[in-house]
C-alpha cells in the first residue's frame, strides 16, 4: 500500500463521514423532504442522460422492504480505472464527495439535482446499495453500505443491455422516518415525464400493486392540459412557446374563468415553487406584451387608468420550463428559487412570441384581452368597495353569524376559532372550551358534502358564508387578511370516514378559495381520538387516547388481564366535555396540526386525492402527511 493511497483514502472516509455528520447541509434535513431528495438526486442522474439523448426509459419500484430501486436504460457509468484515484469509475462517483468538481471533465459531471449533490452522498446516508451496471455486453456489480465499498467492481455475467440500476435504502439511523411516500414520488416523475417529452417514466409500488408508466408526447402541453384540471380554460387554443438558442425556453400558456393563477415553473426539470428569476422574467415578460398589445389597440376602458401584472395574471395557468447550463445557483431556505441571470434572456424572448401571438390570432386575443380588462374592473370596483367600507368603519358593527359562540378577547394572535360539524359536537364544544379565547363554530356537514360536485358552489354555500363571516376576512375580491379574526382556524370533526370527508371539503375550500390563510401558518386539523382505553384499576388506572386502530391493537398487545377498558367514541359529540377539552381542545395537552404547502403545485395533485371517492387513499394521505406536518402542541 502506497502512501499516497492511504492519504487519499482518507480524504474519502472523510469526504463521507462529513455528509453523515451533517446530512442537512447536504440534502436540507433530515425529514420527509431530506429523504425524498435522496430518490431525486438519483433520478435526476437519469434524467440528464435522458437530455443528452442516451435514454428514454427509467423505472423506479418501490421495494417492499422499505428500498428504492432507479434504473435506466442509459450508456452505463463507465466502469474503468479512474485517473485521478486508481480507483473503478464508478467507486470514485459513489465514494468521492463533489466527484463533479473534483473530476470535473465533462464526463462524470454531477446532475443538477436540487442540492447538486449526487450520488456519493445518498451512498452515504444510504445502509446499503447496490449498483448494477450494463455496458460493452457485461453486467457489473458493486455494493456499499453507508458509504463504504463491500468489495470491488465484480464483473457477474453476460448482457447485450445497457444503463444502470441503483437500488438502495435510507439509513435508519440518519431519518426520523425512512419510508418514502408513493404519492410524492409518483407525482415527482409524472412531472417529469410532462418536462421531457419522449422520456417514459414507469413507476411501481410493490407494496400497493401500483405499476403507471408515464409518457407525454406533447410535453408541457400534455401538462398544462392536466394542470388545468376542474377549471375551464377561455375560448382560445393555448399559447405554445418553444426557444432553443443560448438558454432553452418552452412555456404552455392559457386563461381560465377562475380568479387564481398558477404558474407552475422549473429549471433543467427540477420545479422551482419558490419562483426565481425565470419565474418573475415570465410574468414581467406576460405583463408587458399584453400591457403593450392592449394600449396600442383598443385603449383602455373608463376608469381603468392601467393594466397590472395581477390584472394579466388572474385566471393565468402556465407552465414555464427553462434549461440553463452552468452551475446554477439556488436560494432560499428550501433552495428552491432560481438566482441566475441567465434567465434574464426569458423576457425579450417571451414577449416577443406573444406580441406575435396576439398579433397573428386577433380573435384569440381579444377573449383574452376582455378577460384582463375585466379583471382590471373588478380590481378598481373591489377598491372602491373596500375605500367605502373603511369610510364607515368608524360606525362600522359586525355581522356574526348567529351560530357563533364568539370568544371575549378580540386578540388576532391569542384566539382559536373551532369549525365543528353539527349542533351536538357544537353543544359539547361550547362546554369544553375556554371561552375567553376560543369560539366555536358548528357547520352543517351534510350540506357540505353536498356540495361535493364544484369548487364554487362550495364558495356559494351558505355554511361556507357563515365561516368566513365569522373569521371576518370575506374572499375573492373582497379578501382582505388584515380583518381575519383568530389567529387559529382549527378544523375539529369526527374520526371517522364522515369526518374526514368533511374536513377534506374544508381544507379543499381553504386551499382553493383562501389559499392566503393556509400558506401564512393559520389552517390546523385536530385529532380527535378514536379510542379511550383505560388500563389497571383504582388508584393505578391509566388512561390511553388511541387515534388509529393499528394503535389500540398495539397498546392491547402490550397488556394482559382483562381489567381494561375499551371505549370507542362514535363523534366527538359522544365525548364528554373534559375529554374533548383534553384531546382536542385545551393547548396544553391537545394534538393539532398544522397544515402546511410544501409545494402548491404537488399540494393540488393532493387535494384531488382528498377529493376523490377513494376513502382508502384519502387517510393514506392523511396519516403520511400527519408526520411531515409540524405538531404545534403536544
Ligand atoms: F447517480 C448515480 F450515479 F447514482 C446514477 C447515475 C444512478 C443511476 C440510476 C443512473 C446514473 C446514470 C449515469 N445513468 N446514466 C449515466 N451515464 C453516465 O454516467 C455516463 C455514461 C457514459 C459516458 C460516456 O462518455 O461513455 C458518460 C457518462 C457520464
């Protein structure tokens, strides 16, 4: 063993034992989102020999026993002695931190995964992986645990096939949880299979017999086209934008009758939702060209003094997807907005396509020209109604819905406003709160449900009306976040299948219709439990709140004799009002949780699984997302 062997070996164990020490600053954290980064960077390998035209087929397969397997039908890394260590190629990309820098020859770059990280680091936080790779009509072998070889390159057999597999498992020791969600990764390549057109995703979960191959031969288009779901896109064909020059641009545009907008935008096919400069050279881009279009034609309406960008936007669905090359710098905390001025070329380009589009189609432009001139209308008629209502705020009063059991203090931050389904769980409610700082609402939940069938008729429900009544905020136009009333809009229905239905229709209403109050932290569901289960008796009685089935029968399993006693609470207004004050009400001893956006974009596929008739996925969804979501009290 020479000297300099042992050195560089070093350096490695190092390089390794650093990413294991402080995984967060290699993939974010070590949550739910740190370990699907894991299966991203992999993939993300994948991808780019897809962009540079070696691949059209990766599969992904959830195994059984908790691993993940990514394989392409690709070149194959190469499997010779690397230069620069004397190692296999493929140890070196495995084994080597920052292997794209470090051996930075074009050849062996490291994907632009979020972080940019690649694959020695999930080899790191990896407890084993296995590398299969077909190339020159041999198949190759090589295993590591956390990091470390377990033996060399082993050449094992014969193959005229050629790409790579890498199958492994998050280490245990490093995630909190190391199961990954079929719904994230699923729709992680689905949207990538939208972002490259001819690359065919499949995807499998053993565990739930899921096997969807995903292939869009219109690319964006095909996207936009799902993206738009439930909402009625104008009279016009989509706007369609391709530029292949120093940056890549393709963006799928159209208008909805919806107020909301979604832009949906991504670099090198990795989605950026906190937006960046390609995001915001699109919407200036959009801005100009239509603000331009509509001064030069028709002038504007009376009263209307100018278009803003929120006036183009509303009812906006697009999709924007740039590839740059270069190292690419990410910022923020989630490191998920772009920070490069090489998109600073998307706005000329993009303005200059549209001013051609609304030139060529007139007809097309004018619907979508009278769409932002109303907007426009609407935005100065809400001004003028708000003006009006400030003016007589002064002797302005309340109305409250009469259902209301309103709180005494009138604190924002310090008040909890309960959305409970009934009248007998609002009886109950009323009993067990604090009545200084919560207020109790009790909804009708058949009349939500419903009202299943539209998103508006949802806005249009008079329960809906009284809710937002009493948080005081009004929607739409007339949304104003500065009224809202408590600080906590806590969602407290019944812990069964019911109950979740309609917690699902409040939470869909929120994320649709009130998305602000959902994104600044005030939207929480609280856990009701299913079972009270008292152990042991007299004096050394213990009392369980049991919130799943899987729970009790672990808590059973634990216990003999049969002084135990099983309660299961039907609704919660079964329970008497110091359980319901403990388990969901008083803060010092309730679960709530607090929901979140990770990612809008995802959080809409989401919600249409919530909506769905399968009850069965709907509590997938709930119980995966219940761990990711932070719990505020314990
Ligand atoms: F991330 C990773 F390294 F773990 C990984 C890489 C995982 C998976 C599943 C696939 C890949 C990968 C790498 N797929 N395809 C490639 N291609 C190359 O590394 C490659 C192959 C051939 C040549 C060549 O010049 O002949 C160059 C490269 C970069």
């Amino acid at each position: 063993m020479t000297a300099s062997y042992t050195v560089k070996d070093i350096q490695v164990l190092k390089g390794l034992e650093a990413v294991r020490k402080r995984p967060g600053m290699y993939i974010g954290n070590t949550g739910l989102e740190g370990l699907h980064q894991l299966v991203w960077e992999i993939v993300d390998n994948c991808v780019d020999e897809a962009l540079n035209g070696h691949c059209n087929l990766i599969e992904v397969t959830m195994l059984p026993e908790g691993g993940i397997s990514v394989k392409d039908n690709g070149r194959g890394i190469p499997t010779e002695r690397h230069p620069a260590t004397g190692k296999n190629t493929v140890e070196t990309i495995f084994c080597n931190l920052h292997a794209g820098g470090k051996f930075d020859d074009d050849v062996y770059k490291v994907a632009g995964g979020l972080h940019g990280v690649g694959a020695s680091v999930v080899n790191a936080l990896s407890e084993s992986m296995i590398v299969v790779i077909e190339r020159d009509g041999y198949r190759y072998t090589q295993e590591f645990a956390r990091g470390k070889p377990k033996g060399g390159l082993k050449k094992d057999g014969e193959t005229q096939d050629t790409g790579t597999t890498v199958v492994f498992r998050p280490d245990s020791i490093v995630f909190g949880q190391t199961t990954f969600s079929s719904e994230l990764v699923r729709d992680r390549l689905r949207t990538k299979a939208f972002l490259i057109a001819g690359l065919c995703i499949r995807f499998r979960d053993e565990l739930r017999s899921l096997d969807e191959t995903f292939c869009f031969p219109a690319g964006i288009q095909d996207f936009l086209e799902h993206a738009l779901r439930d909402r009625q896109a104008l009279d016009t064909q989509p706007i369609y934008v391709r530029h292949e020059n120093e940056i890549r641009l393709e963006v799928a545009m159209t208008w909805t009758g919806d107020t909301s907008t979604r832009i949906l935008s991504f670099v090198n096919s990795i989605p950026t939702p906190g937006g960046g400069t390609h995001d915001t050279a699109f919407r200036n881009g959009v801005h100009r060209a239509l603000k331009a279009y509509l001064e030069k034609r028709n002038g504007l309406p009376k009263g209307v003094k100018g278009i803003s960008g929120e006036d183009v936007r509303e009812g906006l669905v697009a999709i924007v997807s740039v590839f740059l090359h270069g190292n690419l710098e990410f910022q923020g905390q989630t490191k998920d907005r772009l920070n490069s001025s090489a998109a600073g070329q998307v706005e000329p380009i993009l303005r200059n396509a549209l001013e051609n589009w609304l030139h060529q189609n007139p007809v097309q432009a004018g619907v979508v020209t009278n769409r932002i001139l109303l907007a426009a209308q609407a935005r100065l008629a809400a001004r003028t109604a708000r003006e009006e209502v400030s003016r007589k705020s002064a002797t302005r009063r309340l109305t409250l819905p009469g259902k209301l059991a309103d709180c005494s203090l009138s604190s924002r931050d310090a008040t909890e406003l309960f959305i409970v389904e009934g009248d007998s769980a609002g009886g109950s409610s009323k009993q067990a709160r604090d009545r200084r700082f919560q207020a109790v609402l009790p909804i009708r939940g058949k009349i939500l449900n419903v009202e299943q069938a539209s998103g508006d008729k949802l806005k249009n429900n008079r329960e809906i009306q009284s809710l937002v009544q009493s948080m005081g905020t009004g929607m739409g136009h007339g949304f104003d976040y500065s009224r809202l009333r408590y600080g906590k809009v806590i969602i407290n229905t019944d812990a069964d299948v019911d109950g979740h239905h309609i917690s699902t229709l409040l939470l869909t209403f929120f994320y649709r219709h009130l998305p602000e109050l959902v994104r600044r932290g005030h939207i929480f569901l609280a856990l009701p439990p299913l079972y009270r289960i008292s152990v042991g008796a007299g004096k050394k009685m213990k009392i369980h709140y049991v919130f799943s089935d899987a729970e009790k029968e672990k808590l059973l399993q634990s216990r003999s004799g049969k002084d135990v006693d099983i309660q299961r609470f039907k609704g919660l207004g079964e329970m008497d009002a110091a359980t319901l004050k403990a388990t969901t009400m008083d803060p010092t001893t309730r679960t709530i949780l607090k929901v979140g956006v990770h990612d809008e974009y995802q959080t809409d596929d989401l919600v249409d699984t919530l909506m769905g008739k399968d009850v069965r996925k709907r509590f997938i969804f709930i119980k995966e997302h219940a761990q990711e979501i932070q719990n505020l009290d314990v």
